[in-house]
C-alpha cells in the first residue's frame, strides 16, 4: 500500500491514521458453535457476527431446477449505534436501509459463487452488528466471505459437492471524500460529516462487482471519484490478504 | 452527441439504437390536475406519472427548525409490467427494490435543493410506473425534477417563499455492459440481459450526485467504469435539454 | 335519454350539466402494453387505467374443480385528489373505502362471467385511478369490462377458450340528491356536498347487480329512490353504449 | 304487519316462516357490566353483543372543534359460524367483509345522531357476533342503537350533556330473492342460496338511510326491488318497536 | 374443603368471601350452536365462551405423522373490561399478554390429551371473555377442557376414533397474596392490588402442570408459596368437581 | 453449595455436571463501548449480550408523573440455535416466545427497581442471544442486572439521580426434573428431553419474584416441586456471588 497520490497534504482524519490506511482489520473463525461457517469480522471498533447456515431446500422460484441459492440479511443490535434504535423485530418491519444493505451483501456473494455447483440447497448469510463505528456493510461483506467458505468447505468434506462453488474472493470497503480529501475506510466520525461516500465491492481478480457512491454534500468530481476507487482498490487487496490469512493460519 | 469512443464497432442493440443513443425522451408537463407539479415522462416505453405536493408541515425530526423536507416514494402499478406483479398495498409492505429506488430519488433531489430556502414545508415526490420498460428510476428522478420546479414555483407565485430553493438542474440515466459493449439508456430487453448496470445522477453543473454500478455477471474493470461514466455524461446533458425545454416551452 | 321526469326545475348544477347528463366518457383501449386488456376509462376528470392480467392458476378454494375465478384490485396514486392521500403500500394496509371498492368491482363483473367457461385460469382486473374527480369506482367498473372483454378476446384468439366466458355488458353510474334534486353522475363538487350518494351497477339487459345507496345527509324517501333509479338506468345504457361503441371501433 | 303483497303463494322458507315474517327479535339490555351501553341482540340463532363505550376524546381530525365522533367495530368470534374462521387478531388483519360492515354499522347510527350535541367526545360502538345464523350486520345496527342510547342516557344523567343528541331510531333488516320469491329476514340457509340480498337501513321517521342491494346468482328486476323495499319497510317498523319496547320496560 | 391452614385471621376480602372460597362457578354446556364443543364459563363475574372445534388436518411441522395436535387462542371483547381496550383485530397484532394466556391454555391442555389418540386431526380450542373481572386464564383453562371433553365425544359417537384421548381432567386457579394473607381465586379488586399473583394448572390425579407465580409487589416467601399452592390445590379439586357434573348432569 | 439432598443417587447429567452444579458462569462488563451498560453473560455455552441505554422520557402512560420506567427486549440471532430460526425483524413480528421471555425479564428487574428513583427516564434492556444452549432467559435476567446497574451508576456519577434505584440484586436459574431426578441449570440436551422445567427469579434477599413451572412430559409433585426451588435457591445465592464479583473487580 502506497501513500495517497494527492500531492497537496490531505488533513488529519479524527482517528489519526493516513488517507490511504486501514483501520485494524481482525477476522475470527469459529465465532459461535452451531453456524456451518461463523466469523466475528472487526474493522476497528466496527463488529459484525456473520453466519453462515446450509439449508437442503430452495426457494419457491428455484424449484426443480439443480441449483442452489444464496441470501443474505442485516441487522443491528439497537445499542450498537450511539444512541439506541428501535429493534426492528419489535417495530414490526426492516428499514429501507437494513434491506439495501442486505440485498447488497447477497449480490456481492453471489457474484463469486457458481450457484450450480452448490446443488439444490440455500446459503443463508446473517450479518449483525453487535457494535457500530461505520463501515458496517463494508465489514459484513468481507466477513461474510469466510463465513460462506467455512460453510462450503464443510459440504465438500462431507461429500455433498464434489467441488467448490467458489470462485473468488470477495471483500468490500469505504471511501470517502473527508474535509476535501480521498481517504480509504470511514470510521463513524468521518462518516457522518463526509461529503461523499462510497462503497465499494471487488473480486480478488481486481474485477468491480459494486460500485455506490453518494454526495451527501457537494456533488463529486469525475477526478474525485477516480482517486476514490485507486483508494478502494488498495484497500480492497489488502482485504483480501487477510481472508487469506484467516483461512490458511486459523484451524477449521 | 457524438459516437461511442470504442474502436470495435458496438454489437446490434435490440433495438436498433446506437450505443450512445438515448430513447425518445418526452416530458409532458401539468399531466393530472391536482398536484402542485405533474409531469409525464417517458423514456421509450417506460411512463412514469410524477406529482410534486407541498404540505405545510415537517417530519417529527425537524420539527422547531426553520428548515424543510423533501421525500419521494415510488410504485408501479401491478401490470405495468411484463408479468403481473403482486399489488404492494395488498401485500401490506414495500419490496426492497422499491424501498431503494424511492430512497435513491429523494436523495437526488435533496442534493439540489436548499431546504432552508424552503421553510418549514414538505415536498412530497410521488413517482408512479405505469408502464416499465427498463430504466424506471432514471426517468422518475428525471421528471420529479421537473415537477418539484413546478411546485416550488407556484410556491414563489404565492409569495410563499422568497426565492427558488433549487440550486441546479439534476437528472438521471442508466448505462451498462450489453454483450460486451457500454450502451447508454438501457431498455427492458438489455437491461435484463446485460453484464453491468449502472445508474448515474447528475447535477447541471455536471457533478456526480449518485453512481451505483453492479456487475449481474462478470466483474466489470477500471476501463470499463470509465467508459460508462462518460457514456451517462453525455446522457445527462441531453436530458437536462430536455428538461430545459419542457420548463421553457410549456405553459405554466 | 330524456329529460328529468322531475316537475320543478332542478338547480343548476356547479358543472352547468343538465340534472340527466353524464360527463364526457371516453373509453380509450390498448393503453399501455403489457396486460391482456389495458383500458383508460375517463369520466370527465376522473381517469383510471383498468387493466385486465390473466393467470393460468386459480385461488387454492377453487383448486381440481374446472373453473376459473375473477378478482379485482383498486388504488389512487398519492396526489389522485386534492391533498395527497398517504400510500397504502407505506402505510402497509389498504383502507376499508379501498377493499369495499375493490370488492365492488369484482363481484359487479363476476355477475356476467361465466367462471366455467373461462376454464382453470384467473383473471386479474386492476383499476388504478390516476385523477379522481368523482365517480371513481363507477369508472373503474365501467373500464373494466372493455379491459376484461379484450383480455378475454386473446384468449379466444389464441385457441385458449373456446367460447366466450361474457355472456352479458356491465357498467355503473352514480346517482345523487344534490341541492334537493336527483342528478346523475356525481362529481366531486356535488359527492362532496350531497344528501344521498348511491351506486347502480347494471347489466346490458337492463337487470340490477348492485344498488348502494347511502344518506349522507337526510334519509331519502321511497319517491327519490325511485326517481335515482330511474336516472341511474338511462344512464347505465349511455354508458354500454360507450362501450360497445369503443370495441368496436378501436382496432384489436 | 300483512302478508306478502305478491299474489302467486311463497314457497316454503327452510324455517317455516311466512315471507314477511321475521325471526324472534330479543333485545336484551345491560348485558356486561362494565360498558356504559351493553346490549345482546338476537335474530332468531344470530346473536350479537353490542357495546357502546364512551371516552373523553376525539380522533385527530376532529381536534379542537367541539363536535363528538361515533364508531363502529364488528368481529366475530372465531367459532361464530359453521366452520371455524381465522381469527383476525392471529392473522394481524381485518378481512374486506369486516371492514365493510364496521363502516356501514357506523354510518348508520351517525345518520340519527347530532355530533355536536354529543360534545368532544367519541361513542365507540362494538359489535361481536357470538353465533352466526345470517343478519349479523342488521342485527348488529338494530342492537347497537340500544346500547349507544343508554350510553347517551347516562351521559345525561351525569349532567355530561344537557340535550340528546339522539335524533330518531335506527334499524336495519335484511330482505332477498330465495327460490324466486321476496322474503324478509334471511336467515343463514337462504342467504346462502339467494339470487338477491339486500341490507336496508331505515330511521324511526321511515327515511332511508342505506340500501345495498347484490345479485348473487341473476340480476334482479326494479319492480323485485320495489317488493323488498316494502318487504324491508314493514320489517324496520316492527323492529323499531321491539328497540322501544326493550328502551320502556327494562329497568336502566 | 376446610378453612385457612393460616393461624392469624385474614382481613376482609372485598367480597366478603373467605380465604379458601371460590367464587360461584358456572359451566354452562352446548352454548352456541355450531362448534363441537362450546362451554360458557363463570367465575363469579368472569365471564368467557370456550369452544373447541375439529379440523381434519396438522400444522406443517406434524404432516405426515399419525399424530393429531391441540392449539388455543385466546382473546377479550374491546369492552370486557373497565375501560375499553384497542380491538387486536384492528391494531393489527396480539398483545404479549395475550399470546402469553393462549400459549399456557394449550400447554394446560395438551398435558392431558394423547395427540396419538386424536389422529391427524387439530383441537382448536377459542377463550373468548366477554366479561372480565380477574382470572379470565384460569376460568378458559378450565371450560375449555369441557368444551374439548365435548369435541372428542362427538368424534368417538361418529365412529373417527375409537378410543378418548383424555386422559384426565384439568383446571386452573388462581391464588395470591392480598393484604398479606393467601386468597384463593382473585377477583379484578384483588388482582389488581395483590402482592403476589400466582396461577396454578393442576390435572384431576393432582398433579402439577403449571405454575406460575409472580410477585407484582414485595417478593414472596417459600412458606407463602407453601400456603398458595395448598390454597390452590383445594380450589382446583372443587372446580374438577364442577367440570364433573357439568359433563353428567347437562345433555350432551 | 452442598450436594442434592435427594438419597437415590442421581442419573448422570450429558455434561456430566453433579444434578446441584452450574455452569461455568462468566459475566464480562464493558462488552461494546456505546450503551451505558453493557455486559456479554456467558452460562456455558449460552451466550448473551444484555446492554442497558437510559432515554431521557418515559412512556406515555407515565406522562405528567416524575416516575421513570424500566422495559426488556429480548432476541436471538437467526444462527444462535442448532437450526436456523427466521429473523423477526424480516417476519414481521416476534413470536409469542419472544414476547413472553421479554416481558419476564422486564417483571424481574422492575421487582429491585425504585421507579421514583430513577426520575422521569426509561431505562431500556436489550438482550440479545449470540449462541444458545439452554437458559437464555435465566442468563438474560443475570446479565441484564449488572447492566443496569453499570447504567445506574453512571447516571449518579453525573448527578442525575442522588441515590441508586436498585434496591437489591436479582438473579434467575433453571431447574428441571431430568430422567426422574431433579437437576440445577440445564443446558439444551436436557432441555429438549426434561419431564418438568423451572424458572426461577429470586432476589438477593433470598425472596421469590417468580416461579414459572411447566410439566412438559408428565406433571410433577408437590415433593419435586420443593427440591426444585431448593436447588435453585442454591444457584441463584452462586449467581447472585458472580454478580457482586463483576461488579466489584472490573473496572468501571
């Protein structure tokens, strides 16, 4: 990772780090005991339990056809946040925004997963965030990765597939524009007072599978948005070193 | 407009557009009676019907300050669609999709206007389907422009406000991979088999407001971004023309 | 249609119309593309599009029998009215005017289907009222016939059906006491101030299938009801003239 | 009361009951103790609890005015009937048909009620069906009036109100086409085989104050029409005297 | 049953009734007409109708086994209390305390039914209250075993079984802690300002089957409890009694 | 804590627990860093995250009175259980286990709280289960006391309230009758297979605040009943010795 190509000096972010630097990532395997796959997925203070469950059935419009399915849903505890929300089981419906996120989160998986090879069953992904600091879908994502492979390897181990439905890796990570400057990886200070934000989603072959960029305050330029997405691709490779890491070093 | 910059001559679009090459575009302004804006647009064979109300009241979260709101929903009606689709008032809740497309729209437009300028009012957006031939977003945030001109100028005319709120033009367009060639203002028949697809929102002056960019198949790379992002510049402009036009040559 | 049986001169009603006359009715077939039968049926201000869907299934109660069912469903856009009405799809609940509507609907052109004779497939009528000005339910199923009728055309067309499940011509009128007098075809101005609003669905044979009448103001006398049916009645075979005018000279 | 008015005889009614003949109507009065009006009302086998209850408030659109509100809600126990039905509180929602008869019990009581001299208050009116024979909607307007004059009576009587507000009687009775022939009052075995039903709703004065006539099976004729609204008319009147005789010789 | 184990003497209860003395029970056999089992139960004030009615068919989770199941649901009149509640049925969901009274009424009589002995049948047994005033759960636990008693007698007389599935009886009381001293069978006045509420579900052989103590005020002591469960152990022998002679002395 | 009291030498337990032992408790303060307490509980295997968040106002039902209120959420993560259970949040509502657990724990906690104490605020307890094996709503009730005293704590640290609320601890255990013989705290293997479960919730004064006893297989006696609460009186004594350890060694 190199330093950012912004000549001018980028301003201090609230946390201290670099533009282009990365909070402390952390990726925890065999979370919890019953999942096939679970990971507890930290960026910084940004925590999220992901689980991945099997189940042996399809979902009504897949009947019949020999191919499986992956979904993903998204919550948050209510006291993740700083302030207390509602608990949506109790409200009665999900946000508009816990189901962008979620569909996000099952888009990106699918896009590395070859959903013929996984045989007629589901893949149910659950992220949810036990302690919010910003980049809680970015984190979901990455997480939620390991999870879906931890699950997979176990089907292969038990014979059920013969070979693996994944066919890259995939992680997720935001950037921003903070008092004027590109910065990777927004924690929740730089969040709620950037101009722009922006989520993006890529495949370990450096392929873009989400691209979502928001001005919250003044619109970006198209150079902006280029030094954005040399941030997120950096970040993004980084990501995935430690994926890698995580499955080779922790025991299954 | 000018031809696509790709060497390689694009493959045949269904039909028969160039790859740069927008669908008839028509913005018919005062089209139901009641709303303070009320805009037909059309984008081929996609028809949305766009109100702009004004209430004279604010969501619980601003209320005490001297601020407004604007907020849009969306919908299409059952059979404005190949198949038809269950009602959603009749299901007794909004799909996922809808939840984004409607929160898309209101951010657009937010992002070109001065709340503050708009004292302590709501503009409500309603923006109804009732015809989808693909690129139903991009013509809703498209009209809705035009119809919250309308509103907020009636506002002026009755000596509510003092100045416009609107700060710039914005408008909307979809652009994506279609067996491998960027094209411009998908339509059903590419959209649903198409690699990439990706909304853009712009303002006037030529801002980024909204990118969103997914890959329904392969990865898309850098290049490819950037041959999109141009590709939806073009658009842009000529649909702001087309806004122009409808708000010079039509009577209020 | 003659004039009022009514000895005293009625008073002029706010549209100048004559205590007997019907606003302009303009039934316009093939509306928008997608649906069997697509209708946008207009009663001076008041349009709805009526679009009829087929579906080769049947409700579960009707499952292994050889019969098909017809059901309808009935919404205004938001700003449809004076003041904008909240969504029923964000509100998550239809209200009881909307199910009493679309209830009205279905059973009014159940009444001249012949539900064997459409063999084990559904019909879906949809009526979507886009501006109402009155009398939108009496449009609605006066649209929806035509709607029903072509969808029920392609069917024979297409070798489906063998004969046709239609075995007589529907429609409704709206009947009132505005100012002390009966007056056919309400609109808003005089169902907003009306003693007695009622509904009179007819068939082309001249038989009753609905009569909803309701005091809004003074109870009305056995006298006035009859006067009101007889009103309803000259209309009802204007308005099924309108339609067999409008199947037959509007191209398939 | 005489006998039907149609010279050909009557066929035999399931019940043995003469065309124009109701069933045993027993208004019982103070049935629960906590309600300030609580009254069951039984139609032959049809029996229905009607409460009226009065509270210090009234609905947001009326704040501020001095003017009271009445409503209505109708349920049914779950066994009420035949079969058993879903109750609607597990299904989380009132079906069209209950909606529909709620609306209808509480126009027809606001038709005899002046809301103004009922002052900013709201008589809630609740209407539970604990055995269904047919009628529950008439019996259910005719009971409810009792119970919502003893809730006026105690207003009264508590200095709340210095004057009535209750302007004439109200009773409601069905009548139908079975086997050819007009009867009045329907009990479950012909309503469930009639061409025609009609519910009409009548004041102590003889004005109309709903008529809802459906043709089940074939259209019905005006001059049928004309004999069930005499069939309805002699019904209310004896109706109206049981409401008066129940109101005379039960102590408050 | 014999006085109070308790030396000190009780303080009056706002009845006047003794310690140990239940109110008057009424179990009133056949009260609506069309379910298979249908009881009004009294407790004292406490009024509710419980009926108990056969469905030929299991919820999902059994399909495919010879087994039959048993469900409850529980629910109150708006106006079978003091003040009138919300209508669940219109609030759109079941209170917490509701759905906590069905769940222990179908676990209170489960614990006595061989589900094998049933078939693959469901007992659907609806509480009803029509009027409340304290102990509404144990008067529908123990009418609705006579009320299920009922039900499955007519399913042996018709030939569907051939053996009864109950196998004992079963009732509820309630006892608690009112002004210091053991009550058995609390009354609205008493419930609402006990200490300690306690109810306990005990089968004909007596044993337990549930308990449930709560203490709304001071916590209680192992020797209260003692004293509550004697209390209640008496209560629930002399409601068996009645449940008996209800089932011998009233015509099937 | 000394052995079970019973002379018949106990069945071993799956765990191989002795019938009187506990689980490795583990209760960790300080869990996630944004609510005012925050504890993760740990009974075993079962694991719960239970935070505490003081809002500034109290229900509307408390409106006007200088009260404060204490209320209880309870959830578990869609992969927390050996199978995968829906998510509330996507049904639409919790399930009636859901509600009954929450409400027990809100009834626990507001047994040792002075609401007057707390002055006009809420006090709001989230309990979330991030892995299940039995005991959830006894660790919820354990766990959620020392959050809300952290919370407590906090809110006199900054002069808010003058003294402490909470007038004594509250702890809660499980017992059961497993393979005929009475054990203490059981995990999901006994659980799924015991004749009888307990919930009991004692105070640190030893006094009883509920006692929730459900004969699953068959009913159990008055002698088993005694050894039941005789254990958990021990384990609650155990339980309450870890709170009081939390609260004194961790740091605030």
């Amino acid at each position: 990772m190199t330093d950012s190509p912004l000549l001018k000096p980028s301003p201090p972010r609230p946390s201290g780090r670099r533009a282009n630097q990365l909070r402390d990532v952390r990726i925890t395997r065999n979370y919890t005991k019953h999942a096939e796959g679970s990971v507890l997925v930290e960026f910084g203070d940004t925590k999220v339990i992901c689980t991945a469950s099997i189940a042996e059935r399809v979902p009504e419009f897949l009947r019949g056809r020999e191919q499986g399915w992956l979904t993903a849903e998204y919550g948050m505890l209510p006291r993740a946040t700083h302030t207390r929300s509602d608990r949506e089981a109790a409200r009665g419906k999900q946000t508009g925004r816990t189901q962008e996120i979620q569909r996000l989160i099952g888009r990106a998986l699918r896009s590395v997963f070859d959903l013929n090879a996984l045989g007629a069953r589901t893949l149910h992904i659950d992220c949810d965030v036990i302690q919010a600091d910003g980049g809680t879908r970015t984190a979901s994502i990455t997480g939620a990765f390991v999870a879906a492979h931890d699950a997979v390897t176990k089907l292969i181990a038990a014979g059920k597939i013969a070979q693996s439905p994944v066919k890259d890796f995939v992680a997720a990570i935001s950037v921003g524009i903070f008092e004027g400057s590109p910065v990777l990886d927004l924690d929740y200070d730089e969040d709620s007072q950037c101009d722009t934000d922006m989520n993006v989603v890529m495949t370990g072959a450096g392929g873009f599978v989400e691209v979502q960029g928001t001005a919250e305050g003044a619109p970006f330029t198209r150079d902006e948005m280029n030094e954005l997405i040399a941030l997120a691709d950096s970040g993004i490779k980084a990501l995935i070193l430690k994926q890698k890491e995580a499955l080779e070093t922790q025991g299954v």
